[in-house]
C-alpha cells in the first residue's frame, strides 16, 4: 500500500515539474536578489573563517553553502524548464542585466572567499562536504546564467553581462 502511495506521489511531482514555466522579468529579479542574498551571506561568513575559529563555522558554512545550493539547483532548473523562449523587452532587459551582475559578483565573491581558505578547509573532516558543495554550487550558477544568456541578446551584444 505505501509503494501506491508513492508511485502517485513521484507521479503528481513528475507532472508538476514538467510542466513549462514562463517568468517575467519581475519574477527574474526577485529569484535573482534571493539568490544574491544568499551568496552575500555565505560570502560574509567564509570571509570570517580562520584557523582559530574553523571547528566552530565550518559547519555553519557548510549549512549556508548547502541553503544556496539548494535554491541555486531549485532555480536552475526552473529557469531551464523556461520554454517560452521569450526575449524580454530593452528595459527588462536591462532591469534583468542588472540583477545578474550582481547575482554573478555575489557568487564570485563566495568563489573567492572559498578559494581564500583552502588551507583551512583541506585540513578540516569537512573538506569533502564543502568541495562537493562548492563545485555544485558553481555548476548551479552557471546553469542559471547560461540559461538566462539566450534571453537577454541586448545584454549579450553590449557586454552587459
């Protein structure tokens, strides 16, 4: 009885997700500054991190990194499943651009912070979780950047981004 339960369970999701999903450029921009959030916050505290205090904001940064994981992988996929294939109009557009540098500087600086403490992070147990996570991290970024790109020619053409 449980396994009909879950076949109907995997079945509603699968539908659900493939279903196509159309943004508009408000949407965009609201789950691009959440995202930003994210990043800052991860940023924030990988900048802390020393050997000093390592035992005790590892783990915290692992929890962060693993939320910005999370909603990176979530809108990644959403952002792909975007069929509609539309091209926002110039000023969306540019509204757009401008949410995704800042999305992208964001998520540089969390790739810069990490890369500044490697040698506390090699040394710690949690050094598999964090490189696992910050590679899945960078896929996720650059899934939603390379997904949005195709919609943005304005952006693209003038080096917007």
């Amino acid at each position: 009885m449980q396994f009909k339960h879950l076949t109907l369970l995997t079945a509603a999701v699968s539908v659900t997700y493939a279903q196509t999903v159309s943004f508009n450029a408000t949407e965009i921009i609201q789950e691009l500054m959440a995202l930003t959030n994210l990043a800052q916050v991860t940023n924030s505290l990988a900048g802390t991190i020393t050997l000093g205090n390592a035992v005790s904001t590892l783990p915290v940064l692992v929890t962060d990194l693993t939320a910005y994981a999370a909603a990176l992988a979530a809108d990644a996929v959403e952002i792909a499943q975007d069929a509609s294939g539309s091209v926002f109009d110039t000023t969306d557009q540019v509204a757009i651009c401008a949410s995704l540098n800042q999305f992208i500087a964001a998520d540089q600086g969390v790739v810069s912070s990490i890369g500044g403490i490697t040698n506390i992070i090699t040394v710690s147990p949690l050094n598999a979780v964090i490189t696992s996570l910050f590679n899945y991290v960078n896929s996720c970024a650059s899934s939603i950047v390379g997904s949005l790109t195709p919609s943005l020619p304005n952006c693209v053409s003038t080096g917007s981004i």
